[in-house]
C-alpha cells in the first residue's frame, strides 16, 4: 500500500477541508489497521462541551475509506467506492484526544478480489472504534461500503 498519513492529511487539506479544520489527522496506515486522531476543540465541539458527532464520523470513516482507497490502487483497476449506510454508538463524552482504528483492512482486500473475479459489485462492513487518551471506548462507527469494477 503506497498510501501514507503525510499523503492522506495534505488530501485532507486540500479535498476535505472541513475535516482538515476539525483537526482530524491520520496518524498510521498499513495493509489492515488505519489510526485517525482528533482532538477537542472549540471549532469542532457541540453545546455540551464534548466533541460534536459529525467531527467523530469524520475521522471514523476516514479510517474506513483510506483502507479501502489503499486497495483499489493497489489493484490498479478503476473501482468505484460509495458509503452506502452507516450507524454509530455513542458510549462516552469525546473530550480530549480521540483516536480512532480500524482493523478491517482484510475485508477489503477480499471484496475488491471478488469484485474484479465476478464483475459484480460488493459490499463490507467495517468498523472504526473511538477511544480516548484512557483507552475508554467513546463511540463506536460502522460503515457499509459499496465497491465496484466500472465497465469499460
């Protein structure tokens, strides 16, 4: 995978500057995990003090995507990618840094193969959790990617 978080944050600046702002930044990538941190701040709080769940699902589904972005270049086909659903568990104030990892690289790798062996398209749910600077879990985010081989 010759993505790296160097590449990632400058795509962020200049494609998703909301998330850039926010301070969402990531931090590792390799071929199965990718960890995305964010801290509380006042541009990316709500009126609670805590961080705003927008700013969280961010930096969750940026450990989601850049997985999957990570493997339809290593591929070398042009493969479509598209959130087709979502949902997310809230277990704790986000206050402080918020670090958030994905161990779903696998699912991906599969999907993209079955998708260029049959020509149809995929789906796969990964999973992005949130934890705090204590390692106390504060939210939970699932992602249903669609994935597919355009025609030609």
């Amino acid at each position: 995978m010759n993505i790296t978080p160097g590449k990632l944050n400058t795509f962020l600046m200049f494609k998703l500057p909301s998330a850039w702002f926010c301070g969402v930044r990531v931090k590792s990538i390799d071929q199965n995990t990718c960890i995305v941190s964010v801290k509380h701040r006042w541009i990316n709080q709500n009126p609670f003090k805590s961080m705003f769940w927008a700013v969280q699902g961010m930096a969750a589904e940026l450990t989601t995507g850049a997985l999957v972005t990570g493997y339809i270049r290593e591929s070398g086909k042009k493969i479509s990618m598209l959130v087709a659903n979502n949902n997310a568990t809230f277990t704790k104030k986000a206050t402080g840094r918020i670090t958030f990892v994905c161990n779903d690289g696998h699912l991906v790798k599969e999907a993209i193969k079955k998708s260029i062996e049959t020509g149809e398209g995929q789906t796969v749910w990964m999973k992005s959790v949130g934890t705090n600077k204590d390692g106390v879990e504060v939210s939970t985010f699932n992602f249903e990617w669609t994935i597919k081989v355009k025609s030609k």
